[in-house]
C-alpha cells in the first residue's frame, strides 16, 4: 500500500516537472491571467476596488481552468508517443497513473491561482484578512477539480490534435459565458441566464463569495457538485475505452 | 529439477479485421534462453509480443508469463519491454525517466548500473526528447532494464542504431543474459537471430514455421545448394533429380536447392552435366526465404490470391532488410 501510494506520487512528481518545463503551458496559465488581469483593471482609469477584487478572482478562475484543462493535452500527447503503453508494462496499474494524472492537475492549478492572487494583493492593492486570502484560494483550488476532470476526459477520449482545438474551445467558452472575462452583470439576460448554469460561473461566483466575506451559496455549491460528477463520469468513461486500446 | 517454463503461448489466435496476425501460436519461452523471433514485417511477431506483455489478449488460446496472466507478471514486476512504436517522451531527463521507472519496480537496478548498461552515463542529464534517434533507442533500452526484471522484451531493438551501437547493445545484452535472465526479442535481421539468440523461432502468416538453432533451421529448410553450368542444354530435367527442391536458373547457370546434395550430384554426374560444380550449405537467409516463401506459395494456392506480406512488400520494398 505504501509502496503504491509512493509510486503515484513519484509519477505525480515526475509529470509535475514535465508539465511546468512545457513553456506553452507557462506562458498560458501564468502569464495570459496576470497580464489580462492587470490590463483589464488598470486600463480605462477602472480604480474600483471592488472590480479589482472580482476581477482577481475571476482571472485567477481562468488561469485555474486553463492549466486543468491542460492536463488532457498531456494525456493525449502521451498517448500518442506511447508513454502511456510504456507505463502500462511497467508494475504501476492503469488506475495509479490516472490518480497520479489526476494528482498532477490539482498541482499544476495552483501557481496560475497564485500568481494572479499575488499580482492582485501587491500590484493593484487588493486587501482582505488573511483567513480570506486563505479560503479564497482554497475555493478556487478545490473548485477546479471538475476541470481537471473535463481535461483529462478529453485527453483519454481525443486526438492530440483534437484534444488540443476541444481545450481551447472549453477554455475560451466556459471563461466567456461563465462571466471570468467579463462580469456577467453585462451580457444580455439570456446569456445572463445561460451563464447561471456554467461550471466557470459557479466556480467564480463561490470563490468571489467568500473574497467578498460571504458564505457561498448552496445553489453554486450544487452545481459545481452536479458538473464535478459529470466531468468525472466522462474523465472515467473515457479513460475505460482508451485503456483497451493504449 | 526442472523449472516451469518464463511465457507459454497456448495455440493463441489473433485477428485484426481481415488479417490474421496471431495464426494458432503454440510456444513456450524457457528460462534463460535467449529467443528470436525472427520475421518479415507483419509476419506477427509484435502481436504476438503485445499478446505476451498483457498489451493485447488473445480471441482464443492462452498465454502465460510466469504461471499466471500477463497482467500479474506485469504488476509484479517480473518483466520489462523495449516497445518498438515509442517516441521520446517530452521535456524528461534519462536520469529521471530511468529513475522513475526503476522505482516502479520491487528490486529495481541500482540507476547509474541500468545507464551504464545502455551507454547513458554521460548523457544522463540530457533531455530524451532532444537525443538522437539512436540515444533515444538506447534510453528505451535502459527503460526496459531498469526494474531488473527476471524476462526482458525487446520488439525490434535494434531499429535504429547504426552497426557500432548495434554492437554495443548486443554486448549489454549478452551481460544481461548470462546473469540468467531470459531475453525474447524480435528481429528481421537474420545475423542478429543467428549471433545472440540461442533459439530461433520463425513467424510467418501469424504462424511458427521453424523452431531451434540456426544449424537446425538450415537443416530443416533442405540441406544445400548445388550450382553447374548448363552448356546450353535445357534445364527441364534438373527439378526432376533426386533431393531436388527448387531449380532456379540465371543465364546458363542453374542453382538447385537440395535435401541431399550427395544424391543429386551423382544423378548430375550419371548425365554428365556437371560443369563448374559447386556445392555450398545453405545460408541462414536461403533457410529463411525457403521456410517462408513455401507458406506463400501454399497460401497463394489456397486463397487464389496473394497474401498480406505480398502486399507489404510490394509498397515498402526497402524495408526489407533481410539479407
């Protein structure tokens, strides 16, 4: 039991180092959210503190969404050079390289979470008490996880090629009409309303709740839920049929 | 004592669509032997591996690795595999992917001995991605060995590396061999069969069509080649001598494979046509395309077309590297 539990998180560590070697991946979960984030608050004289802070929380949602997602890229490209056969002759079982997979990605999420935290708290002067800085970040670590899993079913179910254009498409999507980009506050009702119903909505709304030092509500925490286990049903379900055929 | 055998295959069959990659496989692997599996491309040889390692199960028949399922030998960590379809894996260092997969094993190899083996040591911090085709091979190489398994699994390992490092790996090999280890890989370089393994086993068509040393292999595809200048006299009469298997004729010489070179040079003599005689063993390659081509020709008849290797052939010729 040990020795599989060291296993999986020696496979976590070593996908761990190869995901934050991948440049593409650091330029797009660091860079794009803090340098969107600073220029969508600083540009147009915003100097409402309240924007500041929803929009840190927002943009720390995306940089989130983006890297889980990632993670199938990764899955698919391994696919397809063969790792994932090369691993399945190895002892390690099928079922630790997912944990392991799985494991990578709620890594993976936390430095584009912090960095636009950061930029927040020291660049645009954003100031909460610390216990909220803390369940924030919580909220938006632990609020990704429905995201590690949509990216790791698409890169079980897909293609590099296709896995590559699906994250891009979930990406841009769930972070337009879930309102991380721009306040929902301004769309038309109707996406207004289809906006209510997206993971990226909830997952933001709950994490500004508590920035905002409210308690989340039970609707987002519902959802989020419901998505988590949907994502989750897919991540297995693709994951099942690839496995014959890796 | 003897000791049960490292894999079995029970009359395993294996059909991808039309073709019949696995063809009723009947074999068994002892342990510490190293065995060739020595074939064209697409003869069967990387299904029948795949069937080995777990990757792939058979439609029918059984096979066992280390008495149980191959997913168990795998798990336990009884076995490691050089797979022929790999590319690198991105941004990893040897050292690490080494690292990484000799911790997955029970009683791996100490990483600096499985790096040495394959001739890693001063690349070892290298990025596998950024290796030559030839590194690369070797990084996969040391994949294979780094978990010190008892069978080690090679699907075409040789690929890739020029004739110097091909010697190199086969050094390594052979050091890993004596320590008892069992080594089962698949070529279709016939020296290689004839040089590293201590039994070759020849797939065809999804089938075994030759099993033992190389010297048996010769033995068993016919014996030998007689060669005699015709003199302008037709050849029709030649396929009719005694031990006569194949007559073929180039310009006015005419070779003949013989299962008993004794008994047709004295018929050659009784007719008086022995002209610029030669009588030579047959080669491991003639034993080869002998063993082979008689399946084709039966195939051929059988089905009134021509077979999947044909095909193969006839749209890769330069891949066929048996000499």
């Amino acid at each position: 039991m040990s020795t599989a539990l060291s296993t999986t998180t020696a496979y976590a560590r070593l996908e761990i180092r190869r995901t934050l070697r991948d440049q593409g991946f650091v330029i797009s979960t660091l860079g794009v959210p803090v340098m969107m984030y600073l220029l969508f608050t600083n540009l147009g004289g915003q100097n409402d503190p309240a924007y500041r802070t929803a929009a840190m929380v927002g943009m720390a949602a995306y940089g989130a969404l983006g890297a889980a997602l990632s993670l199938g890229g990764g899955v698919a490209e391994d696919k397809s050079n063969g790792w994932l056969r090369q691993l399945r002759i190895t002892p390690m079982t099928p079922r630790r390289v997912v944990t392991g997979r799985a494991l990578t990605g709620a890594v993976v999420v936390l430095p584009s979470i912090g960095a636009v935290l950061l930029a927040g708290g020291l660049v645009n002067g954003v100031r909460m008490p610390v216990l909220q800085w803390v369940a924030v970040a919580l909220a938006l670590w632990l609020g990704s996880l429905p995201f590690t899993l949509l990216g790791l079913g698409n890169g079980y179910r897909l293609t590099p090629q296709a896995t590559g254009a699906v994250n891009v498409a979930c990406n841009l999507g769930l972070a337009v009409v879930g309102g991380l980009w721009f306040p929902v506050e301004l769309f038309p009702d109707w996406l207004a309303s289809v906006a209510s119903w997206t993971p990226t909505y909830r997952f933001a709304e709950a994490a500004r709740a508590l920035a905002e030092g409210r308690v989340p509500g039970t609707t987002a925490m519902v959802l989020l839920a419901g998505w988590a286990a949907l994502f989750g049903t897919y991540a297995a379900v693709s994951y099942r049929r690839s496995a014959r055929t890796i | 004592m003897t000791k049960e055998p490292a894999a079995v295959f029970e009359t395993v069959t294996k059909t991808y669509g039309p073709v019949r990659a696995a063809d009723g496989l009947d074999l068994a692997v002892r342990r510490g032997e190293t065995l060739a599996l020595l074939g064209r491309n697409g003869a069967g040889k990387s299904t029948a591996i795949n069937l080995l390692l777990g990757l792939d199960t058979p439609d029918s028949g059984r096979v066992v690795l280390f008495g149980g399922e191959p997913d168990r030998a795998v798990a336990a960590g009884r076995v490691g595999a050089m797979l022929q379809e790999g590319r690198p894996v991105p941004r990893v260092t040897v050292r690490e992917l080494v690292g990484f997969v000799a911790s997955t094993y029970p009683v791996p190899m100490p990483v600096a001995d499985a790096l040495s083996l394959a001739g890693l040591t001063a690349l070892a911090d290298r990025r596998v991605d950024r290796l030559s085709g030839g590194q690369a091979q070797r990084v996969r190489f040391a994949v294979a060995l780094a978990g010190h398994p008892e069978l080690i699994v090679l699907d075409e390992p040789t690929s890739a590396l020029d004739v110097e490092a091909r010697g190199e790996f086969w050094a390594a090999m052979r050091g890993y061999a004596r320590r008892g280890n069992t080594v089962l890989f698949s070529t279709h370089y016939l020296e290689e069969a004839d040089s590293f393994a201590d039994r070759i086993v020849v797939v065809d068509a999804g089938r075994i069509v030759a099993d033992g040393t190389a010297e048996e292999l010769k033995r068993s595809a016919g014996g030998a080649l007689v060669a005699v200048d015709l003199g302008g006299a037709p050849a029709a009469f030649l396929s009719g001598l005694p031990g006569v298997t194949e007559v073929e004729v180039r310009g006015d010489r005419a070779r003949l494979r013989t299962a008993d070179s004794d008994a047709t040079v004295r018929a050659l003599a009784a007719r008086d046509a022995i002209r610029g005689l030669e009588v030579a063993p047959l080669t491991l390659n003639d034993a080869f395309l002998a063993l082979t081509r008689g399946r084709d020709d039966r195939r051929a008849r059988d089905t009134g077309q021509g077979t999947t290797q044909d095909a193969a052939r006839a749209t890769a010729p330069n891949r066929e590297p048996i000499r």
